[in-house]
C-alpha cells in the first residue's frame, strides 16, 4: 500500500489570550498529524479551544509557539502574503455559520474565491456548477442564498471550501446549526466529496454519530490533544 503524504503537520502548539494576570492557556502543546485523506473528527467540551486550533491550523492565527506544516511547507515563519497564498491554495474552511454573499447566486459564491484565485470567470463558474452538482444543488444554481433552505446554504457553503481544490478542510461545527435528519444529509455530501478528492479533514462536531463515521477521533482536553 502507497504512503500517504502528511497534509497537516502540528507540533507543540501553544496559544493563549489575555494580560499576564488575566492570561488563559488554551493550547499547551497540542499535536496532531492528518494524512491525505483522512478524516479526523475533533471533539472537546464547549471553550475548549477547538477553534482556536482550526484557526491555528489554517494560518488564521498564529500560535504562541510551534510548528503548522501544511502539505509540507512549514508556515511558522512564513510572511503574511505567504501565509494569505498557502491558506487560498491549500486550505478550504467550513463553520458552522455558511457567511455566503447574500447579493450573489450559488453558483457565484462558489466562482468567486476561484476568481479571486485567478480562475477565469468561465472555468470557474464551470467548476462550481460541477460541486454544486455533486451536492445535489444541480436545480439551484442561480437561487441566492434567502431563496434556500439552511441545509442547501451550508451545502453552498462546503462548494465552496472546496472550489480551489485544497489539500486540507478545516471545518468547525459545520452541521451544529442544523435539524438531525439534514445535518446528516449535508454530512454525508461533505464526506463524500472529502473521500473522492481525498483531502485531508479535521472536523470539529459535537455529534457523536457523525464523529464515528470518521477514520479516527481526537480530543481536545486541557489544552491537548488526546486519541
């Protein structure tokens, strides 16, 4: 069997926040390996940091100390516009809130960030009628998002993360804001399309089911990953 390549690398992590005095360690030396794909569920106790490390994970934020290699670029030292290049090409988010364009259709929220990326207008509206597609949204692509139903704005959402066709997706509760039976239905797209372009995936969930359909579990306790 073919090695896997390591998609995101994480060492001793350490983050926190406030004033001396008032200072609170959230992440005190968090590690945590994911290879091509794999999907790792993330579960941990609300306030636990699990956000924290997402964000850290996808150079949103910078830890205190440690190492974030992504696809094998170490990023700790990277500059800004380095950081900005590697999070477009390499990393797709979801949250549990989709933040789509309200003025824009479907399938132009899923072309913009490939436009952005430097995707011509017609490839990339090609590409997102594509994912759209796969998600089962084929008879909603020029439907803005109050035209659609919570489950169909998060699935627009996923499309989204994954129009640059990154190596690692960050999602953080990405059904918590869903009734059971289309929480799943959304799960299930999203699982699908993470195994067929097989990304590496760290999913932050409160759902135990969905979490037991992942290739492992880690959890996120004082500060530490544990499996």
């Amino acid at each position: 069997m073919a090695q896997r390549g390591v998609i995101l690398d994480l060492k001793n992590i350490k983050q926190g926040f406030g004033e001396e005095d008032t200072r609170i360690e959230v992440l005190k030396g968090a590690n945590l390996t994911i290879h091509e794909g794999e999907v790792v569920a993330l579960l941990g106790p609300s306030g636990s940091g699990k956000s924290t490390l997402l964000h850290v994970a996808g150079l949103l934020e910078a830890p205190d100390s440690g190492t974030v290699t992504i696809d094998g670029k170490n990023c700790s030292e990277a500059s800004d516009s380095q950081r900005t290049r590697v999070r477009r090409t390499k990393v797709g988010f979801v949250y549990q809130f989709h933040h789509l364009l309200p003025e824009f259709t479907a399938r132009e929220n899923v072309a913009l960030p490939q436009m952005i990326g430097g995707r011509s207008a017609s490839a990339a509206a090609e590409r997102a009628n594509d994912l759209l597609t796969q998600m089962g949204l084929g008879e909603r692509l020029t439907h803005q998002p109050m035209q659609m139903s919570g489950g169909e704005q998060q699935r627009v959402a996923i499309a989204r993360a994954l129009a640059n066709s990154p190596k690692l997706l960050l999602a953080d509760e990405p059904t918590g804001n869903l009734d059971p039976k289309t929480s799943e239905g959304v799960f299930d797209n999203l699982l699908n399309l993470v195994r067929k372009d097989r990304l590496g995936a760290l999913i932050a969930t409160h759902n135990m089911e969905l979490a037991g359909r992942m290739d492992r579990v880690v959890r996120l306790e004082d500060g530490h990953l544990t499996s």
